[in-house]
C-alpha cells in the first residue's frame, strides 16, 4: 500500500469528502464517496466506497456501491467535492461486516430531531444540566 492511503480515506471518511484514485495496475480515475474502512475476513483493510464517476472495470456505468482494498489503491488524491451519507442507497453503520475491525466510518452530525425555532419558546425553559437533590 502507498504510505498515507489509509490516512488520505480516512480524512475522506471524516470530513465526508469525495476522492479520486487510481485502482491497481489501472490508469482510470474513479472518484468515490468513501463511507467505511474495516478489516475483512482475510485481514485486508478494506473501504466501502459509492462510486459515482469514472473507470469501471465490469463495464457497469455508476453510480453503485463497491468495496477498494486499501493495499490495491495505487494512487489517491482528496477532492473539494463533499458528500452526503448515502442512506437511501443502502448504506447502514449497523452491518455485520462492521463489527469487528472496523477502523473509519462516516458519521451524521445532525440530531435525530430537533425543535423549529419558532416552538422553542413555547415549550418552556431547559432543565438544569446537574444533578438536583431532592
């Protein structure tokens, strides 16, 4: 693997960020939306990508899912390009994959629910954050 893949997919992940890379002996671009990085069965890091644009060497047009082994990505070069969590495409952090040797994975800021800010005064003031003796 070329010193920093892991590091440059992972900052990817992070900052949900698109890449672009060069696959094994390839000369294609692919630019993806990297979403996991975890250990496979074999003990390869692997990432989860979406691949949007690019080379495809099934001959499959994008967009689709695809797993990268990390030691395969000859070159990779982090774009301005930011992403969203590609739920509605299938993406779920709850996978089995997931569980053991998961090393990156991309994470929703965002609260599950949160109040407009038109009913907030209507709902009364917060409670106290610390603990209260009764």
């Amino acid at each position: 693997m070329v010193p920093n893949i892991l590091k440059v997919v992972t900052k990817a992940i992070k900052e949900k960020r698109c890449a672009a890379i060069r696959y094994y002996n390839q000369r294609e671009i692919r630019i993806i939306e990297p979403h996991a990085i975890y250990t496979n069965e074999r003990g390869e890091l692997v990432a989860d990508c979406y691949q949007t644009r690019g080379f495809s060497s099934s001959g499959r047009p994008p967009p689709f899912w695809r797993p990268f082994r990390l030691k395969k990505i000859a070159a990779i070069s982090l774009l301005k390009e930011s992403f969203n969590i590609r739920n509605a495409e299938g993406f779920s952090a709850n996978r089995l994959k997931y569980r053991n040797g998961l090393v990156a994975i991309v994470e929703d800021e965002r609260p599950s629910f949160l109040y407009p800010e038109h009913v907030l005064h209507e709902i009364g003031p917060f409670l106290p954050t610390r603990n209260i003796r009764r």
